[in-house]
C-alpha cells in the first residue's frame, strides 16, 4: 500500500518570494501545487485551472455546501478558497500538496486538518525585503512603505507556523523546504510502520 | 554568529543497526559522535576515546557531582553514561551532535534538555531483524530469542520518539536521518533568524 501524502501550507508576506519557490517545488515529481477557486473574473492572460479555478457563484456557494472547501476568504465581494476534492486525491496518491495561502487561510485549515505542516517564508533581511517590492516596479513609494509595514505584521505571525524557512536564493530555500518534507513524510509514515513491525 | 547545533539521540532495538548507521553518519563533517564513559575496564583492542572514555569509579562520580554527565547507568556493577562538556563544546560549534543511547537514557536527557530531538531505528521487518542477530554467528538460539522478545518489547517504546526510521538499505536510512537533521536545524534557527528580521 502506498503511504499517504502530506498537505503543507506555504505563507509568508508579499515580497518573500513564495511563487519563485513553488514554481522550484514544483521541478520535484512528488510535488503538486493547489489550484484556489475564485469567483472574480480572469483577468488577461489568466487560464482557467492553472492560476485559479473560475467559478460562478452559484459553483461556489454549491462547493461549500458540500463541505468542498477548506477555507475561503471574501475579498472586494468575490470569493476566493481551496477546493479539497484535488487535494485529497492527491493525498491518496502519496504526493506533497501544497497549498500557497495566507495567515487566515492557514488557521482554518488547521482547525479542520490537524495534521497539515506549516511553513513560514520570509525575506533574508527588511532591506531585501523592500528591494523586491521595488524590483517589481509597479508600485510608488506610498504603497511600498505600506506593504513593508504590513509584511512587519505578518512576520508576527511567523510563531504559529511549524517551520520558518529563510528565502535568500532559491535553490538553497527550495532544498532546506525539500528536507523539511522529506522528514515530515518520514513522520507521516511511522504510525504505519510501527503497526506492520508488531503486527497489528 | 554561528547558529547552535542540535542534539540527536539515536536509539533502537539491538540489530536495527544503530552502529551502521552512525557510522554512515559520521561521514558527514557537521556530525559528531558522542563517546560514553564507563567505569569498566577495557576489553581487548578498545580504546580509551573511541569506544568509551575510561575512568575511574572516583572520576565518575565527581563528573556526576559537578552536573557533568547528561544521562548515567549501572550494569553488572559499572557506571556508564554520557559527559556534557564535549557535547556542549559541539553544539556551539554547529554541530549536530548524535548520542546513541537506550531508551531509559533518552528519558534522563529529555527531562533535563527538551531541545533535544529523538530518532528511533527500527528494522524493515522482524524476520530480518531476525537475520541481523544471526548473522553475527555469535548466540545460540535461546539469545536469538530472548533477544528478539526484547526488540518487541524496546519497538513499543519508539511511540516516544520524534522520529522512527526505518533502516532498510543503509544509504536510504542515512539520508533520510539527514533530512530530518537538516529540518531540525532550519526549526532550531527560525527563532534567531525571527529575531533578527523584527529587530528584538
């Protein structure tokens, strides 16, 4: 029988650099990302099942009817959350789910999914942390100092997290989270292990 | 500054290849090997610093009175245990630190230090557990099964452990125990590395 696999959550503020590294995860054949639902809509470029699942409300609401999500959010009066259909198959399957989502999300599935694994990314300093934002060139300054000021308020956070994982360059980041999965599936399989060694 | 380094107690029932695979272990230059001491004396080609560090019944108990000794026991009227000061040494030096101890030991040094972190051995199956204490060609039949009622009594303890590995394929073993190293590494500097960022 195939041991099952683990789901772990992947937060940390804007500028960290969690998108560069799930795409890094993501070179690993035991990885899988989740796709979220949302039901705004796509925006140019955007494809339907890759950067999110475009549902109507209706799909929505039905989905959390049948207890099919794992936590949702309401932003700017669209729905955003992680169907758990996909997960569990992959579960199943032996895989590493993750689950790239923020602070709240992550406390909601924690309540539902005890055994999830959570790790925290944060920027190697501040100074990097506001080069990033920068790098992007999109923003002023009055909306640089903001997300600096938020990204503060959500490294406070980073205690409830299992794990904090420092994102200096990628590939070092992508392999202590591969070391961290690789023991958290070490983990995951001593219960079954143990129950075959003394037969039960 | 350097982070501190970790301790990891290894332990197991006798044939799971615990020696083996610290063996394996040490040839990673971050690993050390703690040494016992005992008051027994030599036996033929040990040597004192290597196998154990050999003392006097004196010498003992002052490194027991000054605290310097993690975990201790008496078998057949000699004291065994573990001094700190080496280990101490290492682990302001970064250096993950393996002591390979039984259970009862274990239970002294987590009391006193609760950063340390448990490793179980087991075997892939008893059949082969079996095989490894035969294939030593050095006990009759009547050890080979006291000594296996035993390891099913010691695999009941390994729910007290933070890890089990199972050690199959001794590279497969070694790297997964490294796995679990290097993620209780990254956990043990994610408090340093918080502080740092959030300026405390």
């Amino acid at each position: 029988m195939k041991n099952k696999g683990v789901m772990f959550i992947i937060s940390g503020p804007s500028g960290a650099g969690k998108g560069t590294l799930v795409k890094e995860l993501l070179k690993y054949p035991e990885n899988e990302v989740s796709v979220s639902a949302t039901t705004r809509s796509p925006r140019e470029g955007e494809i339907d099942g890759v950067h999110y699942h475009f549902l109507t409300v209706d799909k929505f609401h039905e989905l959390m009817e049948h207890n099919g999500v794992l936590e949702y959010a309401q932003y700017c009066g669209n729905y955003y959350g992680t169907p758990s259909a996909q997960i569990d198959a992959w579960l199943s399957e032996g895989k590493n789910v993750i689950l790239e989502i923020d602070v709240q999300g992550c406390r909601q599935i924690k309540a539902k999914r005890d055994d999830a694994v959570t790790v925290f990314i944060v920027p190697p300093s501040m100074e990097i942390l506001e080069k990033r934002l920068r790098g992007r060139g999109t923003e002023n300054d009055d909306v640089i100092a903001q997300r600096l000021l938020a990204a503060k308020g959500e490294l406070e956070m980073a205690g409830e997290y299992d794990y904090v994982v420092v994102n200096g360059p990628i590939e070092e980041c992508a392999a202590d989270v591969m070391a961290i999965f690789k023991a958290e599936n070490i983990k995951a399989q001593n219960r079954e292990t143990m129950c075959e060694l003394l037969g039960r």
